[in-house]
C-alpha cells in the first residue's frame, strides 16, 4: 500500500483577467510538510506543481492516477488557484497559461476540466482510495465581464456529479467566490487542514487516526468562525468519509488540554484574539 499525493498551485497568471494569489506557495508548501511528516501523514511521495502550463497538469494528473496503481493505494489531489465554470456548467481549473480574451471568454482547452480528473483519471484508476481537495474560487464571472477578484455570488456546481464516486471524498473551500482566500492568498480551509493534521486536533474520537470525514469538519468548523460566509463541503460515498488521511498522537495532554478549550468555548461562545493566539502556540 502507498500513499501519493500531488499538490498544485497556480499563484500567477498569464492573464490580466485574473488577480495573482500569492499565497497559493506557502500554502503547498505547508501541506507537502504535514503530509510528508514521518508521524503525520506518512506519505510516501508528495510531488509540488507551482504556475506549471496545462499540458503538464494534465500530464502529471493522469500519471498520478493512473500509473502502477494498486487497489489499495491512497491516492490524494490537491488543487489550489482559481477555477471557472464554462456555459454548460462544467467546471474547470485554471493553469498559469490559460487563454482568456478581450471579451473575457475563456478558452476551455488551455485549462483542467473535471471531466478530465473524473474520466481520463479517477474511472481509470486502480486505487479505491481517492482523494481531491479543492481549495479554489469557482466562477462564472469572466463571461459577465467581471473580476472574480469582486464576485462574491454562490454558485451551484455539481462537484458530486463531476469529481465523485466510490472510494473517493472531494473536498471543497467554499461554495462562494474569492472568499476562499485570505487577503494576502493564502487559503483559509487549506490552513485549517493543516492544523487539524499537524496538531492532532481533528483527531475528535482520539483513536490516534485522523480520517477524511474528521479533517473536513475541524476545517469547516474552523472557517466557519473566522468566515462566516465560507461554506466548505464534502462529497463522498460510503467508504470515502473513512480514508485515513493522517496520524494523530494518542495521550498528548497538550493536545487534550487543547481539545478541552476548544470544547469549552464552543458551549460558551465566547473566545478573545488573545486566548486565540495563546491556543495557537500549544
């Protein structure tokens, strides 16, 4: 059994159109850490791809899937940038060279459509156990002439439909706009999954295993105090909601201290900047 993840950033764009994300980096880089942790994640190859042409993308994404897979393999995707929707409701993802013209059409070939993940990818894969995180502003903004920089619409995407199946979780920021990233790019539900990860904290049943339904809902509780307006979601069948993403230590009362706090200030509702950032540190 192996585990392999590929992890892809777009932070620059070779289109105006499209406002930079420079935290899309720090946030990969933060990720390859936690998942490479020898008492984390455990992975056994992680693989970076930062501001890479949609050929490569494709290419990379079709290889991790799909080559010398086995059943039992622990396949995890992650995507960080921007993301459209075309006029048929498809979505895709946007790499640094996608096209996008003066009247703000988007050529659909110089991008990642999810169509392509599920069907040329995951369908053909060997591995049972899949995962997708999606950390990206979807929108169909660019063909109403607007920056998706000022779009703050939800939309509905049928990410299920398009990503999902048996054996797998897609895991999503946010239902909205933009709103997935902080200010400065980073994203927020990607920060969350880390922390949940690195400090044991999503571990809520204590087993000492932090599985995908467990991570998900430390990182929705989590963005959802600090943005209200994020909604992030999870799709998955059956087997999906319990692949085994990471460790967490068993009997650390730092980490049950932690977990205590947290408890607590959820019954009272109440929590300074300060207790925050003291939390933080521990």
């Amino acid at each position: 059994m192996a585990k392999l993840a590929l992890l892809i950033g777009v932070s620059e764009y070779e289109s105006n159109v499209l406002p930079p994300l420079p935290g899309v980096v720090k946030d990969i880089e933060a990720m390859q850490r936690v998942l490479e942790h020898p008492e984390i994640g455990k992975f056994d190859q992680v693989t970076q791809l930062i501001n890479k042409d949609a050929s490569t993308i494709h290419y990379e994404i079709e290889r991790l899937f799909t080559e010398n897979r086995y059943k039992d393999d622990l396949v995890l995707l992650y995507l960080s940038g921007h993301g459209f929707r075309d006029e048929n409701g498809y979505l895709h993802y946007v790499s640094c060279n996608t096209k996008i013209n003066e009247h703000k059409h988007v050529f659909t070939g110089t991008a990642v459509a999810a169509r392509f993940i599920q069907e040329q990818c995951m369908n053909r894969s060997q591995s049972q156990r899949q995962v997708v995180i999606l950390d990206c502003c979807f929108s169909g903004a660019f063909a109403e002439g607007m920056s998706a920089k000022n779009v703050v619409r939800i939309i509905n995407i049928d990410i299920a439909a398009q990503l999902g199946g048996e054996g797998r979780a897609v895991l999503t920021s946010s239902t909205a706009t933009q709103v997935s990233f902080e200010d400065q790019g980073g994203g927020v539900y990607t920060q969350y999954l880390i922390e949940g990860m690195e400090k044991g904290a999503a571990d809520t049943d204590n087993d000492g295993v932090i599985t995908v339904a467990e991570l998900h809902e430390y990182a929705k509780r989590k963005v959802q105090e600090a943005k209200p307006a994020m909604k992030p979601e999870i799709y998955a069948v059956r087997e999906g909601y319990t692949i085994r993403l990471a460790n967490a230590p068993v009997g650390d009362p730092r980490l049950e201290y932690r977990k205590e706090v947290e408890k607590c200030v959820r019954k009272d509702g109440s929590f300074s900047a300060v207790g925050r950032r003291i939390l933080d540190r521990r």
